[in-house]
C-alpha cells in the first residue's frame, strides 16, 4: 500500500546462490496503474 503523497514503491527481490552469487530483480509499482515495472 502507498503511502498519501507517495507515486511508487519499489521493491527489491534479492538472491544469493551457493557460490555466493548475488542476483536483484527489482519491482516498481506506480499509484493508479496495473503494470509492474521489472529491472534485472
């Protein structure tokens, strides 16, 4: 949920593998719409 003033929300997802690999993806979400934004 956002909060009042706040346009988005942007969320990390992190992994670490076995040989200590880090990986993001990164999930954006914008007041008002559907779509949801992925970076990598």
């Amino acid at each position: 949920m956002l909060a009042d003033g706040q346009d988005e929300i942007v969320i990390p997802l992190t992994y670490t593998d076995k040989a200590g690999n880090v990986f993001t993806k990164t999930f954006t979400l914008k007041r008002g719409g559907y779509a949801v934004n992925v970076g990598l």
